[in-house]
C-alpha cells in the first residue's frame, strides 16, 4: 500500500458542470492517402503498362529469333558444301591411310565393306574413336 502524506483522499478530475464543449472532430481529420479505388486503379494501370511491354519485348524477341532463322536458313548451302569439303579431304586422308597401312594384305580393297554387304558410312569425327560407353 502506499503512504499519502497528507493522509486525505484523492481528488479526482471531473469535468466542469455541464461538459465540455462540443468540438467538430472532422475538420482535425486529415486524409491518409488515397482512397481504396484510387490505389486499385492505379495499379492496373501499372501492370496493364507492364503487360503491354512485356508483350511488346515478346514481339520483338520472336522478330530477331525469325531474322536469325532465316539467316541460318540462308547460309545452311554454304556451311553444308564446307562441311561437305572437310569431309571428303578427311574421307581421302583415311583411305589412303588405309591403303598404306593394308598395302601387304593380299584381295583387299580399298573402301570395301569387311562385315557384310551392305555399305555403312564411315565415322566421321576423331571423338567418335575416345568415346566410351
């Protein structure tokens, strides 16, 4: 318990006889911010902007993707008749290879088919030699 000096009761604050004055509380009220359908509005614009650029980007991306295409689609003759090259002087260095290497065995022919009849084409990459299952 606590210990009041002057030993009397509490005086408690009453409000004066009669109350107090009223007082108009809406003009103290200040807005906070924008209203619910204001925010909503705005952010569909927002994303609706988004939206359309994203679409935009998607159009142009799709756009650059067909011009490389059809440049790919252009050059494929000329990388093919390069690829073509490379593989018959490769083809030539592995037959005469061959020829060397078989020139003592006797009925063999350069280029002819030893497990069959049926003609398979040769490998064509030094990676297909080191590869390994």
């Amino acid at each position: 318990m606590s210990y009041r000096p002057s030993g009397l009761p509490p005086i408690q604050d009453m409000p004066p006889p009669g109350g107090f004055p009223e007082q108009d509380i809406t003009k103290a009220i200040k807005s906070r911010g924008p209203k619910g359908w204001q925010l909503w509005l705005g952010s569909s614009v927002v994303m609706m902007y988004g939206f359309y650029r994203v679409g935009q980007n998607n159009q142009e991306r799709a756009a650059m993707k067909l011009a490389e295409r059809r440049l790919r689609f252009q050059m494929a003759p000329y990388l093919q008749a390069e690829a073509d090259l490379e593989f018959l002087k490769r083809e030539r260095d592995i037959t005469a290879r061959t020829k060397w290497t078989m020139q003592d065995v006797e009925g063999w022919k350069p280029q002819s088919p030893y497990y069959g009849n049926r003609w398979t084409p040769p490998r064509v990459s030094d990676m297909d030699l080191n590869f390994k299952k």
